[in-house]
C-alpha cells in the first residue's frame, strides 16, 4: 500500500503500489485536511481525524513480516498526547500499532488478552521539521526495529502478532464505534505499508516516486559540486 495523498480534494486516497487499498477519509469532524506534503500534497490531521484502508485481509500481519512507515510533522500547537500513526485492532487485541507519545515512539500489538508485546525508543519529534518514520517486524528473526529518518533508533527480539481479525487498518488515530481515540495531531504523508521487513540497519530515508512498482532511494553529496542520484531498491509495497 502506497498512499502518496497528492489528491488535494477529496475523499479518498488513491493507491499508487497498484494493490487497490484505496484510503478513506473519516467523517464528520474527522476528516483530516489536504495540505501541503513532504512532497506536493499531504494530509493534516487536527487530533481528531483519521483515514482508512478498510478491512482489507492484506494488511493483516501474522506470522509475516511487515513494515509500516510515513513521513510526519509533528503540529507544535497541540499539546503532546498519544497519536497513533497506524492502527490496526479493537479495545482488547491489536494486530499492531505504532504510536508517538512524545518524547516516545512505540510499536507493538497484543499477544495475549491482557499482555502486549512492544518496543519503545526515545526520539522527540516535537522540532517542527518533517521526519520519516518507519516500523519493521522481521518475522524470521522476531525481532521489531524503530527506524528514524533512516537511522535505527532501537531493535528487540520479542513475540510476533497473534490476532489477525477482520479489523480496519486505519491512519491518524485509532477509531473505536465512530470514536478517535489516541488521535494525532499534524501532517503525514507518502504513507507504506509493505509485506515484508524492508530495513534491517541505517539507511537513507525514501521518497516514494510515481512508479508503483519499484521503490527508490534519492541520495546526495557533495565532492565539489552537488550531485544527487536515485538507486531503485526492493520490494513492492503491500
């Protein structure tokens, strides 16, 4: 799944991996707002707005590896609280979650009716600048790694997702009988989520460019003058 929210009006977002997971705004005075992105369009979330990908069976992950990952702004004027980037789950099991409690960044699901299994890093993101976040669950190695603007802030080895029920993945907060709860507050954009465990050490941050199928990475240096140069990496997005 690869939502580049570039529509800029609007109710939906669109699915450029070609997989048709295809984001619904939420309602009401949840809907989230188109504004600018890290990259053209984005979606700006007020602390009580949310999108969807619906119920789809594809983005349920139990015994497979997965990553989640997006490009935020944290907004400033609210006031540090739960916002819950990707959700997955009802009030008693989560199939996963990856959560900013500033100054914590926390991915994690539940294993058992009472008992979660997670990691948390400490990484601020309260700085006003866009940052790209990325959560990964290596099924082969159970082990779960937080990844900040490319660089592993933390790993564990730990048990893996046990519930995968007919749940909503949504964005922006976790929504519970029309409800947002643990809502968060400022921008997101080019948001993935890929069946498999796309990083396992530092990296340079993607940018998600127009061809669905293929994944590039934009690096830069300088020698004596700036050159950039994009190098396609693997695999698709889910």
């Amino acid at each position: 799944m690869l939502w580049r929210l570039d529509e800029t009006s609007g109710t939906t977002a669109s699915d450029t991996s070609n997989h048709s997971r295809t984001g619904t705004l939420g309602s009401g005075l949840a809907v989230p707002h188109w504004a600018p992105g890290l990259m053209n369009g984005g979606l700006y979330f007020d602390g009580d707005d949310y999108i969807s990908a619906g119920t789809n069976s594809a983005l349920s992950f139990v015994a497979r590896s997965f990553t989640l990952e997006a490009w935020v702004k944290v907004d400033l004027t609210n006031s540090p609280g739960t916002g819950r980037l990707f959700s997955r789950g009802d009030v008693i099991h989560t199939n996963y979650r990856l959560d900013i409690i500033d100054p914590l960044i926390e991915f994690g699901w539940s294993t058992g009716d009472t008992v979660d299994a997670e990691i948390k890093v400490t990484k601020s993101l309260r700085d006003g600048a866009w940052h790209h976040l990325a959560a990964v669950w290596d099924n082969s190695q159970t082990r779960a790694r937080i990844f900040v603007d490319g660089h592993q802030e933390g790993n564990k080895v730990m048990l893996g997702p046990t519930y995968g029920d007919s749940w909503p993945m949504t964005c922006g907060g976790f929504v519970n009988g029309g409800l947002v709860d643990k809502a968060f507050a400022g921008t997101m954009d080019l948001v993935a989520i890929t069946n498999a465990a796309l990083y396992s050490s530092d990296f340079t941050p993607p940018l998600l460019y127009p061809s669905a199928t293929t994944r590039y990475v934009r690096l830069s240096w300088s020698p004596v003058t700036s050159i950039a140069a994009i190098w396609a990496i693997g695999p698709n997005a889910s």
